[in-house]
C-alpha cells in the first residue's frame, strides 16, 4: 500500500513538472510572438515615417521650385543676379523651415557663383512624431544655357554636302540638311519655301540628298520633301530623327545679357576695353594670360587686320608684339567686354572666359573675327570659352586652312559664318567647331551654287557638340528664363 501511494505521488509530480515546462515554453513561444507582432509594428510605423519624411522633403523641393518660379521666371540675367547677391533669398543666409503636413522640411541654398545660374537646394524633411528619421534631398537647379544645342538659329539654314554634327539642331525656321546630323534636327515651322531653288513649300526640316542607293544632291524641288505626303524616314541623313513644329527660342533678351557682361567687366569680375581705334586682337594664352593690341586697320574686302597701333604716342606696329602689345590675367570665370571689334585666337589652360565685342553706346553694331585656333588644353569642365558676337561670328579669309574651334560662339543680330570671299584663300579646307553655335541669321561656313557644288569657303565642316557645355556653359552667357531641376539625389 506504501509502495502504491509512493508511486502515485512520484506520477502526479511528474505531471506537474511536464506542465510547468509546458506553461513556460507556451509563455516564451507567446512572448516572442507579442514581440515579433511589436516590433512589426514598430518597423511599419518607422517605415511609414520615413516614407513620409521623404515626401516632405520632396515637398520642399517642389515649394523652391515654385518659389523661384514666381521671383525669377522671365526676368533678364541683371534681375537674376541681383536677386542672388542681395543675400535675401529663402534659405541662402539661414535655412527656411516651413510646416508641411504632419511634419516639416528645412531648406538650405548654396546659391549660384559669378557667370553662372546654377543652384544647388537642399530640403530636409521629418514628422513631427519622429524627427529622428529624418531624409535629405539635393537638386541642381539651372536656367538651361543657350549652349545646349549644337547649333541654334533664328533664320532658316542650309546645311551642304559634307556637313557632319554631332549635337542637337534648332531653327525658329526651316532647315535644309544635306550633311549627316547624330542628333535631332528641329525646326519652329511646319513648312517653308526654301530660298535656295523655286518652287512649293517644304517640310520644315528636309533634305534634297538623293535616296540610297541613289547618290548626290538634287537642287530643285523635291516633292517628297514637301507636305501633305508624309515625312519619310530618312536615317541616312537624320541618324536620331527630326522634329517640326517645335516651340520657338527667344532671342529678344540677349541684349540685356551684353549689358551685364560690360557691367561685370568694368566691376572687375574681367576686364573692359574701349572703342579705341577698329577694335582688339586678342591672343588667350596657356599660362593664365591674354595678350591685347589695339588694331588701327584691317582690310574691309578679307576682315584680316593689317596694322596696329602702338600703346603710348603715335605710330603703328605690322604685328601685335613689341609696343603694341599689352598682357593681362584671364580672370576665371569673368568677361572681356570690348567695346568695338575682337578678332580672337589662343588656348587656355584651367580657365572659364566669355569674350564680347558689343557697341552699347551707339547703333554701329560689333563683330567678333576668328581667324585662328581657339584651343582648350584639357577639354573639361575647367577650360570654358565663349565667343559673342554683338553683329556677327565671323571667319576671316585669310583664316587657316585647317581651322579648329574650341568655343560657344553666338551672333546676336547677325550670323556666324563666312563670307562668300573670292580670290585667294576663298577655298579652305576643314573647319572644326568643338562646342556650340548661336546664330541670329543664316548660319555658314561654305558657299555653294543650287547643284551643291562648292564655290566658296570650308569643303569640310564638321561640328561637335561638346557635352561639357550643358553643365558648365560659359561665365554670363545668355540663358532661357525658367529654373529646373536637372540633378536629384537623396544624401
């Protein structure tokens, strides 16, 4: 009976032990579930949080954006520097903090250096219930360059037999394209009559290169190019497409950026040179300098200068060097403003510079003459140069054969190109433009009769489109009139 009531007890706490162990792994199991379920929670919560904080940041981008918009959008390039050196926009001398929705964003500016209107905005964001899970959001915001295409007109163009472009093309006109284009081509306008031979209108971009296998040009009237039949598709000539009717570019404000580019000059941010005698030769130089000579005459039928005048006293020198020559530093990223004509040559080295020749004290309208290389050393962001034209770009006759461009260059009344020259040296060889072409009037660097046969000027143009320009154009040169956002990045 002892031995049965022993055992008994012996069985019961067995039992109790298997309970208890039973008890405490459902407790630990039930525990770790309840934290599991926690932290889920938690996790969803921080996550909606974060994703919140993003989005006010974003809200505060989008509020600069707009904020700019209505302080800056079509005003002249004056307006827009002044509004940045005033040190008075939001975020620029202490950040701007605002409340948006259930949380808010803190805004900093770094805002645009001399010649430039690049601006870099940073937007903070957080809820107010977790302020620690905070998200930043960086944007580049700019006023797109004028030398972000490869070549903009305001006039029709015709581009022959043997033209090679690498970047993107635009005429407020029509365009006739005989080359190769690596880009787009577009054009303002449906269609036009093409000055060049009679006959209907044509599309607004078109071409009279024969079909393959067909070779050459044909110089009349192709009704193939012209409307209603449809465009047809023509990789041969228009590698990436073309594009009419497009919106229209402006050239109306670019006068207001001649006269902030003088200014800045004269306020030391470059230099500026008078109307004395026909205007400057400039040489750019690899070692930080430029030399000047003032040109007391060239000749009228070549645009080449033919004497200079000497710095003190009278006379004149047949080169520039010796006493009629002067040597200035290349302020980086400034202007030379002459107040007459330039002729331009030379290479920089590390140095971002805008010459202008611009008359805006009389109507007698100046012109910028190249008749030798214009070099980068590096060909980077570092090395920038561009090329204003008051009346025209122009390339003299007695300009290399083998020429070669490093440069935005920009006509704002008139065209950059050459003249239809006779007699010597008319026929040059290659031209070589490595950055970007602005032109008010018709565009171009050779002549040819309606057959396409070449009469004057380059028999071989090539045009690159230098990328460097579309995030470092050159200091001060005219821009569109909207802000946008070109660059975003969570840091």
């Amino acid at each position: 009976m002892r031995t049965d009531m022993l055992s008994l007890r012996a069985r019961k706490g067995s039992v109790l032990a298997y309970v208890l162990v039973i008890m405490a792994t459902c407790l630990i199991l039930l525990t770790s579930i309840v934290l599991f379920v926690v932290s889920q929670l938690q996790y969803s919560m921080k996550q909606h949080d974060r994703e919140q904080a993003l989005q006010i940041a974003e809200g505060g981008i989008h509020f600069y954006k707009w904020y700019l918009a209505h302080q800056l959008d079509g005003r002249t390039a004056n307006q827009v520097q002044a509004f940045w050196s005033s040190g008075t926009a939001l975020g620029q001398s202490a950040a701007h903090v605002a409340n948006y929705g259930n949380g808010q964003y803190s805004i900093t500016v770094v805002p645009p250096v001399a010649g430039s209107t690049i601006v870099y905005v940073t937007s903070i964001g957080y809820t107010v219930a977790n302020p620690s899970l905070a998200r930043t959001i960086k944007v580049r915001l700019r006023r797109p360059s004028w030398s972000e295409n490869a070549v903009v007109a305001n006039d029709f163009m015709r581009f022959g037999d043997g033209t090679e472009v690498y970047g993107k093309i635009h005429s407020n006109s029509g365009i006739r394209f005989d080359g190769l284009a690596h880009n787009t081509v577009s054009s303002s306008v449906d269609k036009y009559n093409d000055p060049d031979h009679v006959g209907g209108d044509e599309f607004g971009v078109h071409t009279h290169v024969n079909v393959p296998p067909a070779n050459g040009i044909t110089g009349t009237f192709r009704a193939a190019e012209a409307p209603p039949n449809a465009v047809p598709n023509r990789p041969d000539v228009f590698e990436a497409g073309r594009q009419f009717p497009v919106a229209t570019v402006d050239f109306n404000g670019i006068l207001g950026d001649l006269s902030l580019m003088k200014s800045e000059a004269q306020a030391g941010r470059g230099k500026y040179f008078n109307n004395s005698g026909q205007g400057r030769r400039i040489i750019l130089k690899s070692n930080g300098t430029y030399d000047i000579c003032t040109v007391h005459s060239f000749n009228a039928a070549t645009n080449d200068i033919i004497k200079y005048n000497r710095r003190v006293g009278g006379g004149t020198c047949d080169t520039c060097s010796g006493l009629c020559v002067s040597n200035y530093p290349i302020v980086d990223n400034g202007a030379i403003f002459v107040e007459n004509n330039v002729w331009l040559e030379g290479t920089v080295d590390s140095k971002k510079i805008t010459v202008v020749a611009a008359n805006l004290i009389s109507a007698a309208l100046k012109t910028m003459y190249i008749s030798r290389d214009i070099r980068y050393t590096h060909s980077d962001c570092s090395e920038v140069i561009g090329a204003i034209g008051q009346n025209d770009v122009e390339i003299t006759r007695d300009s290399n054969d083998i020429l070669r461009i490093d440069a935005a260059l920009m006509a704002q009344s008139g065209r950059v190109g050459r003249a239809n020259y006779v007699g010597a040296n008319a026929i040059r060889d290659t031209i070589t433009v490595t950055g970007a072409i602005t032109s008010n009037k018709r565009y171009g660097f050779a002549w040819a009769d309606n057959l396409g046969n070449h009469v004057s000027g380059y028999q071989n143009r090539n045009l690159y489109y230098d990328n460097n320009l579309l995030y470092c154009p050159p200091p001060y040169f005219p821009t569109g009139k909207n802000y946008l956002i070109d660059l975003w990045e969570e840091l």
